[in-house]
C-alpha cells in the first residue's frame, strides 16, 4: 500500500500562494479550504458511521450544538450548516429518534424550535472525540502542505504563523 501522505502521479497539487494562476490569493485560499473540507469529510464519514451510527450531516449537527450548551433554534443551525430547513427537521427527526437531541418549543414563539444535545450525544462525542481528531488529521495531513498552510495564513494575517 502507497503512503498515505504520497500523491498519485495523475493528481495535481492543490492550491497554493504561488499566484501562477488566474485567481488572487483570497479565492486560492477559498479553494483550498473548500478542497481540504471535503478530504477531511470523505476520511470521517466512516468513522463517524462506526463510532456515533450516525450520517456525516447528522454529525455536523451533533458538532454544531456540542458549542452550545443551551442549544439552537432550529432556523439558526439551518443558517449556519446551509442547509434548507425542510432537510434539517428531518436530520433532528432522526437524531431525536435515536435519543442525541431533544427539541422544544422556544417560550413565546409558536413557531420556534429550540435543539439541543442530550447527556447521551456528550456522552457519545467525548468516547469518540480522540479519534474524530484524529481522523481530521489524517485528512488534513493527506492534503495540506507548507505551501497550503501559508496560503491558509495569507487569509488570517491578524493570526500570525500558523
């Protein structure tokens, strides 16, 4: 088996801050966000399945209210997963089912709905949270070179070196 860190000889390298192309730093940026997300994705949707028997966006969920300790309405986690609102009741639906969430009306507004973890989805995410890390290492390691870091950094300037 190839190393990991190896790149197949057909694959291109991904972005960098080298600026021999047609978009200037801040899009090369963008792009190798949007590149690096979606291999840290494709290296912990299995994991995710194995360790919380969950979807990948189900898990995005779970990571969104693990921050908030005294939930979310449901219409902002739609805003900022970007996912359309009639997708993410299905998601709570699911994860309600299996006992990760609860929902509850939001006290004056008929309308609102409040999400938030239960004991059992803390539970769940702190015995996985070693190897999720892991996982998202290994992803970004496969994919993100020194050039890539310093292209990541030209988007934060305030951060300092990465």
């Amino acid at each position: 088996m190839a190393d990991p860190v190896e790149r197949p000889a057909d694959q291109p390298q991904c972005p960098s801050m080298r600026g021999d192309g047609l978009l200037p730093p801040e899009l090369r940026a963008w792009m190798l966000l949007v590149a690096a997300t979606g291999s840290v994705e494709q290296e912990l949707r299995s994991v995710v399945k194995g360790n919380l028997d969950v979807s990948h966006d189900e898990f995005l969920v779970l990571c969104l209210l693990a921050e908030q300790p005294e939930g979310l309405r449901m219409t902002r986690v739609a805003e900022l997963l970007g996912r359309p609102k009639t997708r993410l009741t299905y998601q709570i639906a699911c994860l309600q089912h299996a006992g990760l969430v609860t929902r509850k009306s939001v006290c004056g507004d008929k309308r609102g709905i409040e999400v938030a973890l239960t004991e059992k989805a803390r539970q769940l995410l702190r015995e996985a949270s070693e190897s999720l890390a892991e996982t998202v290492k290994r992803g970004l390691v496969q994919f993100v070179g020194r050039e890539q870091r310093d292209a990541l950094t030209a988007l934060f300037p305030d951060l300092g070196p990465v």
